[in-house]
C-alpha cells in the first residue's frame, strides 16, 4: 500500500532514537526510504497498463533460446 509506505517515511514519533540535529535532508536511510518509494511510483505509473510489451518479448526470446540448447 504506498499510501501506508508514504506515511511510514514521513512520520517520525516522538522521543525517536535520530539526533535531534538530523534534519530529513541529511538522514541517508529516511532520504534512501524516499527515493525507493519515488521508484515505485515511477515504475508503477510506466507500467499501468500492465506488464510491459518489451519484457514480453525479451521473455520470449529468452525461451527461444532455450529451446534451442
């Protein structure tokens, strides 16, 4: 659920163990969190459509191949 995801990265409870000094921009595993939900989304809105027609044709070829060995 990105929604869920989202909310897990962006909110931070009180008496958190991060240094108080940390803001979000220097947080490497927050910023690391946000980027791999950015992914996700990315991905997930070029592949709305469902499974992508280039995949499909490289798992074809890839069985072609094999059939051959």
């Amino acid at each position: 659920d990105p929604k869920a995801a989202s909310a897990l990265v962006n909110v931070r409870p009180e008496g958190s163990a991060a240094p108080v000094s940390t803001s979000d921009d220097e947080d490497i595993d927050l910023k690391r969190a946000k980027d791999l939900l950015q992914l996700h989304a990315d991905v997930k809105l070029a592949h709305g459509n469902g499974v992508d027609e280039e995949l499909n044709d490289a798992r074809h070829a890839v069985e072609v191949v094999l059939r051959e060995l």
